[in-house]
C-alpha cells in the first residue's frame, strides 16, 4: 500500500495544485496537439503493426509491446483529417483509459510542459460540435505563441467503441426506484461525450441531471445556491466530477468544496477515465466519498442508488 500511495502523491502532486502536464506533439505541419501526461503510460517508436481484418477504419493494427496487444489508433485519422503516413517521425503515445490500454499512432513527439489548468481554455463555441478538442491553450517558446490543442480522447475513444448506458436487468432495487425521481445531481466534466453519457444514463431514473463544463463553474453554482439560503447538501444528491478540466480540476474541486462551511458535506464522487491501482489512495487523498471509472452504466447507477438509500436511511 505505501507504494501505491508513493505514487498517488508523485501523480497528484501537480492536479491537487490546478496543474497538469501535457505531452506535445505533430499530426501535421507545424501545428501542436497534446494529451494530458497523466494518462500516458509511456512513448515508444513506431514498431510494426499487425493488421486486423475487419477492424474500424481507424484502427491501422496492432503492436505488440512486451508481449501485450495494444489495439493503435491513427489520431490523425480519428480527427478527420487525413491518415498518417508512416515514417521515422511516427512515434506511439500508449495510453490507459476507461480501464483499457490503446496507443495512439501520431507523427513527432515534441515535448513535456507542466501548466495550470487556469491556463486550459475549452473551445469556442463558433467551431460547433463535431471538433475533436476538448480544450486549448497557448505556449509561449523564443518570443512566439503557439496555440496548442489538447484533444477530446473520450469522444475519440467513443465513436471507436460503442458506449451503451442500457442499465442491467437485476441493477435497480425495486423497493427504491419510485425514489430517484426528482432527485438532483451536479455534473463537472469538460467533454461533451462524457456529460452526454452521465445524462443520459441517470435521467432514464428520473434524476435531474444540472451539467457544468469545469469545476470552476460547477462551485460558482454552487456558492450562488448556498449565499441564496437553499440547503445544497440536502437539495443535491452527490456532485459528480471528472479529474482534469479547463480552469480548475476535479481535485482543486473537491478542495473548495471540503473547505466552504455550507458545502463540505456533499457526497462527491470522481468520475474519471483514469484507472490503475493507485484509484482508491487517490479518492482518500483528495476527499472523495467515492472513485467511478467513466463509460460504465451499471456501477454509475449502483453508486446513485447506493447513496440515496443512504439519504433515505439518515432521513
């Protein structure tokens, strides 16, 4: 255990401050794109793939790494744009999200930055919907500024791999279920396909679902309740928040939350794409009242409904 929390405290470190890492890098021309570092497990070169018959269009195969298959997406391709052409600058980002590893076939590698997510803006509302960035951010090297796009892997992921937000047969208690309706949960999270996924599952309950883009938003929202008189812990069944997000993460969140008098009792739960071993140290560490790994129906359900018996208990 006390490796894992080692680790906890050296990933942390920076989100529990509104910082992140971003790993840069090239799909085309001199434009630069980034990951969040803190989902990559490591960068090797292109080694050679092995295609899959009948895979989606944007698998270009697979690589074999240490003895594991890791399915590879050509990012360039996932954003629309055209396929990537294979050379000495293609590099491979092997990442881990929604408990699942995949590698990210993209051209070169630039560098490391470490940022404040006050820094991280989302997308202007004038590029629509169907863009693949989930936020962007501007990096200043020998006098000039670049505009960096860090891109939406979820919605990425999501049109690769069908997400479903059917609920199981045997999930929902019949004793309980007329009690979900009415019921309010507050939703932090930076991607579209993410807000659309919690929405979607949990309005099928009956529940109010009251989305937010950052956890900036998500706590104005939440101090204008409280400075209004409404009791917030008793009107909002749980607030449900994603790590990393533009101007103030998941954990800066939860900080704020646990340090306002009329607050610091909200049941929150971190809703990530993040996963390992590290997951439960981490909850702990940044005061959540539970972790939730993204794109899972089922126990999504099972932590509403395992905290409304709670309230319903209390009551």
């Amino acid at each position: 255990m006390a490796g894992i929390l080692d680790s906890v405290n050296q990933r942390t470190q920076l989100v529990g401050e509104n910082r992140l890492e971003l790993l840069l890098f090239h799909l085309h021309g001199r434009n630069l794109f980034a990951l969040n570092v803190f989902k990559v497990k490591e960068v090797v070169k292109l080694p050679k793939l092995s295609v899959l018959p009948n895979a989606h269009p944007k698998i270009s195969g697979v690589a074999n790494i240490r003895n594991e298959s890791i399915p590879v997406i050509d990012l360039r391709q996932a954003i629309n744009l055209p396929p990537i052409e294979h050379g000495e600058d293609c590099n491979l980002v092997i990442t881990e999200y929604n408990r699942t590893v995949q590698g990210f076939l993209v051209g070169k590698v630039d560098q490391i930055v470490n940022m404040t997510w006050s820094n991280i803006m989302p997308p202007p509302s004038s590029v629509g919907k169907n863009h693949y960035l989930t936020a962007l951010t501007k990096l200043e090297r020998n006098g000039v500024q670049e505009l960096v796009s860090i891109i939406d892997v979820e919605k990425v992921l999501a049109e690769i791999v069908e997400y479903t937000v059917e609920i199981s047969e045997g999930i929902l208690d019949p004793d309980i279920v007329d009690k979900f309706a009415g019921r309010k949960v507050l939703h932090a999270d930076d991607s579209p396909t993410a807000r659309r996924q919690v929405k979607d599952t949990l309005s099928q309950l009956g529940i109010e679902i009251i989305p937010t883009q950052n956890g900036q938003e998500a706590f104005d929202l939440l101090q204008s309740w409280a400075n209004e008189g409404i009791d917030v812990e008793k009107e909002f069944l749980m607030v449900i928040t994603d790590a990393e997000m533009p101007v103030m993460d998941g954990y800066r969140l939860t900080f704020e939350i646990r340090n306002h008098p009329k607050l610091k009792n909200l049941f929150v739960v971190l809703n990530t794409s993040l996963s390992g071993s590290f997951n439960e140290a981490m909850v702990e560490k940044v005061g959540c009242n539970a972790f939730l790994s993204k794109f899972q129906p089922d126990r999504l359900v099972e932590t509403v409904q395992d905290r409304l018996k709670q309230t319903l208990k209390d009551q």
